[in-house]
C-alpha cells in the first residue's frame, strides 16, 4: 500500500477526503436529495401553522438528512434531536423541527403537538393519530420508498462532488454496482455509505473504485 500524508491522502482520487466519511451537520442538509417541487410546497406550508410533516422509517433511511435539508430554509427555527434515554427541554419555535419523536413520550407529544406551530419531524413512528387529534394537516413521507437506482445514483454522485479535490475526472459508482449496493443493503442508505467508505480506503486509482 502507497503511504500519503494524511492532507494528501485522496489526492490520487481528485478527492479533498473520503466522500462516504460522516459528513459535519451543517453540511448534510445540503447533501439531501429532496424533490424540489415537493420542497416548495412544504417550505411553504410549514411557514404557517397548523401543518405537520413527517418522515418516517428504520435508521439509516434518511429520515435526519431530509430534516436537515428543510431546517436549511428556517435556521432560525429550533432542532431538537432526541437521544436515547433523554429527555431534553423543547423550545417554542415555528416550525418546530423534532428527530427521533418516537423517544418522546406519547403524552408529551400530544401536548407538544397542540402547540400554535408547525412541525417537521423523524421517527421510526407513525404519529398521524396524536397530530390530526391535535388539529394538524398532515403529510407523511417514507424515504426507503422513493429509493430507486437512479435516486441513489443521485445521493452518490453528490456525495462524490461534494468531497471533488479541483477539475478533472473522480470516481463513480457504475449502474450495475448500484444495482449490486441496492440487492445487498436495501434502503439502508447508512449501510451503503459504510460499505463505500471502505471501498474508497481501499482504491489506488480512480478506475479501481469498484466494489
């Protein structure tokens, strides 16, 4: 294996770092791959009361990352992210943006929920039931079910420009190693981010990156 100073590590690939590292949160919302006309609308919507977007499924889905797109659009708004086993203090703010609801009990939700706000929210949980009893509209998205070969193309190929050194050519994921990453991992975006990152350790030259 070829030794690289540590600055220069990817340098072989045109790349500034490995493109499947974990990204810094300020950057992830602007890695989303969210349908802008979809975008719009909500954007819209949430800047009124009374409306409730959530994102739902397993992690590693994608459920953070298209939270963290949208909060782009109101920084000022608060983010609360829920940890195992915490119970942390929720300010008022609208829209609220709430990750990992399902760690919050159900009675505070259903009052959190009858706030003079709106809502955008991930969880492994459906909340339609206590958001529409507090009055809400709501609309509920599934990430792992828009995932299809051309949509992680997209999510991969951004990853890769966002981590592009300067001009010239930089590795892609060929359709058949999608169509591969899909058969093995699913929906399981966090898994084929994993998976690629070691394949990127691992390459010597921009046409050896291939699973």
């Amino acid at each position: 294996m070829i030794q690289r100073r540590a600055g220069l590590a990817f340098s072989h690939l045109n790349l500034r770092r490995n493109p499947f590292g974990e990204p810094e949160r300020s950057e992830r919302g602007g890695l989303a791959i969210v349908d802008a006309g979809a975008r719009v609308k909500w954007v819209r919507r949430l800047r009124e009361p009374g409306f409730a977007l959530q994102f739902i499924g397993e992690a590693g889905r994608g459920k953070s990352t298209h939270l963290l797109s949208l909060h782009r659009h109101f920084p000022d708004s608060p983010f609360v992210y829920v940890g195992e086993g915490e119970r942390p203090r929720i300010p008022r703010g609208a829209p609220l943006f709430l990750d990992e609801a399902q760690r919050v009990g159900r009675r505070r939700l259903a009052r959190l929920f009858r706030r003079d706000s709106s809502f955008v929210i991930g969880s492994h949980r459906d909340h339609t039931g206590a958001l529409v009893a507090a009055g809400l509209e709501v609309v509920t998205v599934h990430p792992a079910n828009e995932l299809d070969p051309a949509k992680l193309s997209r999510i991969l190929e951004r990853r890769i420009a966002w981590a592009r050194r300067g001009p010239g050519p930089v590795p892609t994921v060929s359709a058949p190693d999608v169509l591969a990453l899909l058969r093995q991992h699913g929906s399981d975006i966090r898994a084929i981010e994993r998976r690629l990152y070691h394949v990127f350790q691992k390459a010597e030259r921009i046409e050896d990156v291939a699973l």
